[in-house]
C-alpha cells in the first residue's frame, strides 16, 4: 500500500491524517486523504483541480511531474510526501 504523509506546515491549519491507501495514482492517493478530510482538499489543489502553486509533492523522493492531472503513478511501496512551501520574507 502506498504511505501518503502531510507536512507539519498543513497542519497548524488542517488535520493531516498519514495514510496508506491501495492507490495507482497521486490523484487516486490525494482523493483518499481528501475522502478523509474535504477540508484539506483546499489547501493542495486549486479551484481546476491542480496542485497549487505553493504546494510540492514528492514520490519516492522525486518531485511529482504532473501537477494538473496529478497522473503520477504509485507502486504498492511508494512514499508521498506532500509539503507546502513557505514564503514570504
């Protein structure tokens, strides 16, 4: 089963659950989480369905490639680390 974890940053604003999930896909991976939770929905993807800006996903330690159809493919041991990146100065 593919393990899908939040960062801390989520968090403070959101419950983050850790997961693991018979997924193919980001998209599969993420609907779970949002199954879960339909709040956190909000804070990863945009109004179109697409990870937002602020947000980066890494699989297995590599930066997702599609981030509009979130099509990325998942094994049965991958790692999903969802993080939202801070800015400001």
């Amino acid at each position: 089963m593919a393990h899908v974890e939040f960062t801390a940053q989520l968090h403070r604003f959101v419950d983050t659950p850790k997961l693991d999930c018979d997924a193919r896909t980001l998209g599969e991976a993420l609907t779970v989480a949002f199954d879960r939770n339909p709040r956190l929905r909000g804070y990863i993807l945009d109004d179109q369905g697409h990870l937002r800006t602020h947000v980066t996903v890494f699989i297995d330690g590599h930066r997702v490639q599609d981030r509009q159809g979130l099509a990325d493919p998942l094994s049965a041991q991958s790692k999903v680390y969802v993080l939202q990146a801070l800015s400001g100065g």
